[in-house]
C-alpha cells in the first residue's frame, strides 16, 4: 500500500514523498520579477521537506497577470530570478515546479490587501483585458475584450515560450494552469465560454485551446520531464463544467503527454455555493484517477498528515498538495513525518531539532 512518505516516479524524476507545495500568489513582484521574498517564501518549503515545490502561477505575457504585482516568465529577464531560487530548492533535496498562466477575464485586478475588483491606472493596471467572450467575471471587475484567432494563437505561443525559459531555470515540472476561472479555465466552461466559432460551442470545441497549449508546451518541454494540468474539477453551478467534462479533458490531454492532473474546483463563477470542508475536493481526484488511469494530485483545506496519508493510501490521489497549512507551518512534512512514525531525513542545520539518527539529506540532480 502507498503511503504520503512513499517515493513518486514521474518520468525521469523521483519526488522523495507525495507532498507538494501548491502554487500560491504572493502579489509580491515588481514587473513580474521574483524578488529576495520568494527565495525565502519557497525556500523555506524546501527546507521543511516538501518533495516538490510549484512557484505560483506565471503569467505568459504581462497582460495575463491576475493583479499587477503577479509574477511573469514573459520576457528573459525573469530567467535568473526563477533560476536562483530553483538551485536553493536543488541543495534542499527537493524537485522544483512552475504553474504558467493566464489569468484572462480575472486579469488586472487588485491584489487582496488593497481591495477588490478592478486595478485602474493608479495601480498599475490595463484596460485590454481577454477572455474566450465579453463576459465579465463580476460587476467590479474588468469588462474583457472577446479574443480574435490571431489573440488566441499568440496566447499559445506565450505558453510555449515561458515553458522553453522555465527549462533554461531549470524547472523540473511545468504545470499549465487551467483551474479558477482563468483563461483556460474560461474557455472550457459553457458558462463563461459564449462563442459560436472553432473555440465554443461543444464539449471538443471548447477543449480545443487548452489541448493546443498542451501541444505546444510539450513541444519544447523535453520528453524526460513530467507536464501537470490543473482544472477545477465543477463550476459548482447547474450547467456549468463539471466532473464529467473534467474526465474527457484529462483524457485528452493526458494523450498528448499531461502526466498528473491537480484537482481544484471553482473559481468561475463569483456566486457559486461552495461546500468548502476538510478534503472537499478529493473526490474529484479520486473519480478522474479512477476512470482516466492518469495520476492525480489533491488540494484544498487538507491539514492534518493522517488525512493527507488517507488521501494517498485510498488511492484518491498520488500527489497532496498544501497550500494554506504551509503558509501557516513551512516544516508540515517534518511534522508530518514524525506524526505518521516515518524516518525522514532533516537539514543538517535542523538535525538537533529532529528525530533521532536522522541523516542530512542529499541534494537531487537539477
């Protein structure tokens, strides 16, 4: 039986658990730029034993930034800055992951601290704002401009080119971000996705974009390294996307090289009911495991080790990933490892604060 503290072969690599960091926005960049704070905020991850640690979602082109202060990959001036926190991750033993995005319709928007809706002018926003049909996402947020074939074409292009730089980084995983109502996400759903050409309408039509990144990317991310996908599993809204079309989304994709599926939900629409609670979301994992044989990946208030165990001994998902328990604890995995009775090694630094005869860990290859 596979346990949280099992090893995870994901083509050429081998995570040494199934805990993950979840890409989690910090609207801490200045013209997309990773700074000093996101060497500490996702080193320090690293360092508590996480086996994999996904940067949050980059956006491909600088108008697909949820807020002005996202991180980019959109130019070669965001290599270094990645590059280096990459090579903090590899001396900790840990795999590192990028989410490249587009935030669509849900582009310039504030960042949390300083409101809700729209960024104007004075706060560093854009007007041109796309999305697959001129729906806005909400009352107090950018009216988005429907895309032209040629808007779209360049849009895929970008994923390609951020996952050629994110290899140049030296990223080990690249996730596509088509979850939470961003672009992809956008297109996918029939609630959001209103158009009557190649891109809308069915179910093939509207898997048509989020197909056509995935072939690009997997272009020029090299055979020997895994690819992620993450979609929100339901709309949680009648006649919206659903684990249904989810199923035929990772079916396809995962036929055009997508290795791992990570399982959200919602995000698309702004007055959805969510029943948010522990592990709310591992049944989506779990059914699109089950009927796709494609490995998933779990997320959402999942916080304690021994539910994180469960999630993976029951074969809901291969990969638990933590967003808001790491914000709160760093070293959950460490915590983890001594709750659960497993040997797992420390950081040097760390060893008198460990388990007895605990060892230092050796860095992976990049």
């Amino acid at each position: 039986m596979t346990h949280l503290f099992d090893p995870l072969g994901l083509r050429s690599i081998t995570l040494p658990n199934r805990i993950a960091v979840s890409p989690m926005c910090q609207y801490s960049c200045t013209d997309g730029l990773m700074s000093d704070w996101h060497l500490v905020h996702l080193g320090s991850r690293a360092v508590g034993g996480a086996g994999l640690v996904i940067c949050e979602a980059t956006a491909v082109v600088p108008e697909g930034r949820i807020s002005p202060q996202d991180s980019g990959i959109w130019s070669d001036a965001h290599i270094e800055p990645l590059a280096r926190i990459v090579r903090f991750i590899h001396e900790q033993g840990a795999f590192a992951g990028i989410q490249l995005a587009h935030a669509g319709r849900k582009a310039s928007t504030l960042r949390p601290w300083d409101g809700e809706g729209m960024a104007g002018d004075a706060d560093g926003g854009w007007s041109d704002v796309l999305a697959p049909s001129p729906v806005a996402f909400a009352d107090n947020y950018p009216a988005p401009r429907e895309m032209t074939a040629d808007d779209i074409r360049k849009v895929t292009a970008a994923f390609g080119t951020a996952a050629q730089r994110a290899l140049v980084a030296g990223f080990d995983v690249v996730e596509i971000h088509a979850a939470h109502g961003y672009l992809l996400h956008e297109f996918l759903s029939p609630l959001s996705n209103q158009r009557s050409d190649g891109y809308g309408g069915t179910l093939d039509n509207r898997l048509r974009l989020a197909r056509e990144v995935v072939e690009t990317v997997r272009t020029v991310w090299p055979e020997r390294l895994p690819l992620f996908l993450r979609l929100s599993a339901t709309d949680w809204t009648p006649g919206g996307w659903d684990v249904e079309q989810s199923i035929e989304l990772t079916r396809a994709v995962g036929a055009l090289g997508v290795d791992l599926i990570d399982c959200s939900s919602g995000g698309n629409v702004a007055a959805a009911r969510i029943p948010v609670g522990p592990g709310y979301q591992t049944a989506f994992s779990e059914q699109i495991r089950r009927a796709t044989g494609i490995a998933t990946g779990t997320v959402g208030m999942i916080i304690d080790p021994a539910q994180a165990d469960h999630a993976v001994r029951s074969g809901q998902a291969d990969l638990v990933l933590l967003a808001r328990e790491l914000l709160r604890d760093p070293y959950w995995p460490l915590r983890a490892a001594r709750e659960l009775g497993v040997s797992t090694a420390w950081p040097p630094q760390y060893l008198r604060a460990g388990p007895r005869g605990s060892v230092a860990r050796k860095p992976v290859a990049g």
